[in-house]
DNA sequence: GTCATTGCATAAAACGATTTGTGAAGCTAG
DNA sequence: CTAGCTTCACAAATCGTTTTATGCAATGAC
C-alpha cells in the first residue's frame, strides 16, 4: 500500500497538457492564463486530488500556515500540565480553535531558548507568547530572528510596544477589591507573584493605588509563582502576624487553595472569618470548599484577540495592537458574608 | 530590526572557502571529507549560528521532525475540550512530551477529513490516531496518501494489523468487575458508548464473558458518547426499570456523572444504595459527590508506547506492535461498602 | 614514465512549488 | 505590409537543502 507517491504540479500539467506554470497560475489567480484554460486546470487538478505540497510552497513563500505558542509561565514548570493552571489550556485550546479561522493551525512548542527545539520551529509564520516576563529571553529570541509574535500580556520592558493583547488587570483589581469591600472587608491583604510580567505588575500597582484611595493600610506579599499551593501556604503566617484580615485577594490559583488550606487548619474559614478572592479562574477555585470567588480572564476572548492581531502581522497588514480585554468577576461562597 | 535574513548554507560555505557540499557533508557526517576541514566547518557553522532550514530540509528528506495527533472522539464533539475527557488532554500533553524525547514534535490536527485543514498536514513524519472507529475515514485518508501511522486503541475492522497501542480492556473490566463483587454486587448493569471502537467492543465482550462465568445476568446498556451527562441521566430509568441494580458500571465518565445525578435525584446514593465504578478517570470521577472508582488508563504510559512506536516505524526501523498496556484500578467511595 | 589507487572536494541534479521575464500569435491601425 | 498592442502561455530562476556522480591531485607500483 505504500509507495503511493503523491500527485505533484508537474503531474497535473501533464495531464492538462499545459506547462507547470499554467497550473501554478490557475490555482493561485495569478498570471495571465485565459479563464477557460484556469477552469480545465482546475478541474483536472481536483479530479486527480492534487494538493500542493506545503513544504515546497513554504520554502518559496516562507509561510506554511502554522504558527507557534509558548506559555511561558509553564515552561518553568516541571510537569507542563499541574492542576491549577487551566487557564493556560483553555487559552491554548481557543488559540487553536481561532487559528483555524485563519487558515492557520496551532503548534505548542516548549521552551525555545533552551535543549533541543523542533526543527520547524524557527520556520513558523509567527508566535504567542503569553506572559513574557521582562527582557524574556524567548522574546528576544523571536526578535534576533525576526519572527513576528504578539505577547499576551504587556512586556513589561517594552513599554512602546504594540503587538500585544492583555486582561484589562487594573480593572478587574479593582472589581475584586470592590466586591470585598462591599463585603465589610476594611483591610485587605493581596498576595502576587514573583514574575515579572505585566499581570503582576497591573495587579499590584491598582492595589496600591486602591488601598491610597481608600485610605487603607496596604498589606502587600509575593511567593513565586512556582511554589503552588505550598507557596500559599508558607505566606499565612505572614498574613495572619497583625491578625487575620478582612479578606485576602490572592492573584493565581494555586496560591489561593493553599492560603484556604493553611487557613482553615488554623481554623479561619472563609466566607465566615474572613473574605477570599482570586485573580484568576481555575479548576480549584470552582471545587474548592467553599468555592472561590474569582475573576474569568475569558480567555477564549484572549485567544481570538491575540491570534487574530498575530494572523494580521503576518498577512502583512497594519497591526492595531494594544488590545485591553475585560475580566469578569464570579462571585462564589468564599466572598459572601452569612446573611 | 527585520530584513535580518538568516543564514543559510551558502553563506556558511562562502565564510569558509569551501562549497555547499562540503558544508552539509560535515554537518550531517557524510561523504569524505578529511577530519579537519568537517571540524573547522563545524566551527564556522556554529559560529555564525547556522540552523539549517527545516523546510528545506524536508523537501528533500521528506522528513520534518513533526507527527500529527488526532483526537478521534473528540472529533466528533462540538466543543474540543469539555469537561470529563481529560484522558485526552493527559494523552496529548504525554504524548507531546514523549516526542520530545525522539527530537519530534508533536502537533494537533483537528479532523483531518472534513473541512480545509493544515496545510501542513499531509507532510508530517506520522500519525497518532486515537480510538479509531471501523472504516474510520481518518484512517483510511492516512492509508491512501500512505502515511504512517499508529492507534491507540485497535482498529476494529483491521485485526491484522499490528500498528498499534492499547489498553488492556478486557482486563480492566474484569479487576472493575470483580472488585464490585467484592463488594457484595450481584446483578451488576454495564453501560458502554455506542462508537464502534475497540475500546468499547473489548469491555461490552468481557462483560458479557464475566457474567457468563459468574451465572450473572447480563444486563447491558449503551448510550452515544456524543450525548455526554444527558445521556446516562436518560438511561436511568432503564437501569432501573427491574429494580435498583446492586451495581453499575460505566464505561465513559462523562455517562457516570449523570447515571450518579439522576440516581440521586430518585433518592438512590453510592456507595450506600448501590455500587458505582467507572472506566475511565477523569476530573469529573475525582470531584463527584461522592467521588467514583475509576480505572487509570494510564494515558502517560500510553502517550509512550504509542510515540516510541510511531518513532520507530517512521525511522523505517521493524515495527513491534501490538503493545497492550496494564491499567489500574483506583478505588474510592463510590465503590466502598460502608462497613 | 605510465597506470591504478587513494584521498579529498566539488558540480550538478534533485525535492515541489512560485514568480519573473520573454515571446509567439492574432489583431488593429496606418 | 508593418509597427504596435493585446492575449495567452511557457522557460527558467529561485527558495535552501541533500545526494549522486564526477574530477583532480598526490601517492605508489611496475
């Protein structure tokens, strides 16, 4: 059954009786070919199930209709798929889903800077990047090769940058810091990441200047984004040394379920004895007991946005960067005081 | 900071005085060329960060580094990612990273056979297809253009074939049944999909195997896995229509959740009221209330096999196939008669 | 001094498409 | 009849590799 070598331009020109030209010509809507001779190409083309080769075409055009996608935050990750970060999936899955909206197909690729990278990889139309942390080596990578790429999520040192598409982060602080404090919570303590990238930054900033506004306290922590859950367990001492707080407004998942953990074994339960929020939507946030109230990053909207500014670069056209998408918020038990 | 053309073998061969030939000979271990000049080609190619271009590459090797996962079932789904597959995802991301380990890489076709798909598709060094059904047109498309392949899960209308990777069903359905034995069940109702899969076909013929040894009834139900929750909740009834059965066991988790719902509904509860087990684990058998006995399929174990055989084939080396996989059983209260 | 033999390097032909430039007809205008 | 236009098709160059076949020195044997 093998051996089936494939139907190439040249066979279908020998068919049509018409050089290859003729036949690259009337597929592509080149040329100067007369509508007659496009259609019998056409149709002899069909009938014999051509298909042009992509490999052939791409060295040609440089472009093969795939683009890349790197999620930065797991590649610092040792397993690419803990619980808690579902929101990189969910994007990733919708990132594919739009790509081939744009004629374009998805290829996850991990970690470009370092081992060994796929072959293709430097001969993809362009990339994602969600998250890129300052000077990301990845980025520059991609620039050094002048590779076009949108990030998700502003590079924080890249401040006049267009190519990116990012959570309005600001927004959505201050919806959550909102809702607490319609919730009676008078200090809240907000616990972030280590990264350096624009979700940590946004965040934290709009605490501060909420906290300025309202005349409160800021009490302000950070554990590394790679710690998980232990990471949130670690900080309750430190949130609990001045007393417990009205509420804690934890920015990733699975700080957040540890926080709860280490909470409640120190008998804190929330919504009773204290408020808890999170930045992001995730598996653990919805099961968790109770339920923790959480911001959506929507990031199926995420997803068209950034593939659909990353599929205009590459055609070429004018990019209108700079996309600010609106978070929701999902109020859950964990943030609703007992009537 | 575009224009900035990269390098290529012509450049590298200008640099060091010698032809392109003599570039890819010592590059790739070829030809005769005297030890000294491969070293200090390899030194100038290093140097100048030379990458030889995949596309390139590929059209003469005819070999890109990178296969191709089709995730059947889901095909079939509306939605690529809904809750209570994640055997897929799991699937997928070992698979990924399995590929790594052979320098390939993996990427995602959506439904190969309807639709415009990825160009690149039909150039890829092979193919996972998982659970094909009988005639699936994945397959045979695979077969015409004479790409290789391999299956997880056997094709059923190919039982010569040797091509692929599998589950030990027949056992699992047996430790699953006998565990609910264990348990104190006697008339233990079945409940597979209805694709025409091997996946389906090995559990329903062991079934039916174990109740004619043990002088069971069978009593044996099927339900499209398209159909998902509703369609166990609909089946409820039917399950019990000759009294509440002492067991049930579900193949597809997503039927388990909703058999367990409407159970509940009507007053019956796991593991009190009868015994629940399920044949794939999943997010949803973690978190039910309370939570369901599955089987691991180990989808790790799986992605491995699976690639390290597509690997070989595709390196022309002699297939061993026909590999089955031991899964696992993994009890919880769903299951447990309380003492 | 000639003829093999060996050692080393290269020229040229693929791979399968796209694109640029050229030219052969057929037609019209003068 | 010829110069000038169109109209339509094709030859050949190109993309960046790999691979096959060829060739040139230098060495050794007789």
């Amino acid at each position: 059954m093998a051996g089936h070598r494939n139907v190439t331009i040249k066979d279908v020109a020998a068919r049509a009786g018409v050089s290859i030209t003729a036949v690259s010509h009337a597929l592509n809507e080149k040329g100067t070919l007369s509508e007659e001779t496009r259609a019998r190409i056409r149709e002899i083309a069909t009938a014999m199930g051509y298909q042009a080769d992509a490999l052939a075409r791409g060295l040609r055009r440089s472009q093969i209709g795939v683009i890349g996608i790197v999620l930065r935050p797991l590649d610092a990750l040792a397993n690419y798929s803990p619980p808690g970060v579902d929101y990189f999936l969910r994007f990733a899955g919708a990132a594919a889903v739009s790509a081939l909206d744009h004629g374009l197909s998805l290829m996850q690729v991990a970690d470009l800077v370092k081992g060994p990278v796929t072959p293709l990889a430097f001969s993809l139309d362009g990339y994602v990047v969600t998250d890129p942390v300052r000077d990301d080596p990845v980025v520059d990578l991609l620039e050094s090769r002048s590779i076009p790429y949108v990030t998700l999520g502003r590079d924080p040192g890249k401040p006049e940058a267009s190519n990116w598409v990012a959570s309005d982060d600001a927004a959505a602080t201050r919806t959550a810091l909102d809702h607490l404090a319609e919730g009676g919570a008078r200090s809240i303590a907000f616990v972030g990441g280590t990264d350096d990238n624009s979700w940590n930054a946004d965040a934290e900033s709009a605490y501060l200047q909420w906290c300025s506004e309202h005349g409160a306290t800021p009490r302000h922590f950070r554990s590394p984004e790679g710690l998980g859950e232990a990471g949130g367990r670690d900080l309750v001492p430190q949130l609990l040394a001045n007393g417990v707080p009205d509420a804690i407004y934890s920015l990733t998942g699975r700080h957040a379920a540890g926080i709860q953990e280490a909470m409640r074994e120190r008998g804190y339960v929330a919504p009773e004895h204290y408020l808890l929020a999170c930045g992001t939507d995730a598996a653990q946030t919805r099961t968790a007991e109770p339920p923790i109230t959480a911001i959506d990053l929507r990031p199926e909207v995420l997803a068209r946005e950034t593939v659909e500014l990353l599929a205009r670069i590459t055609r070429g056209q004018a990019p209108e960067g700079r996309r600010l998408v609106a978070s929701e918020l999902i109020v859950r038990r964990s943030s609703q005081r007992a009537e």
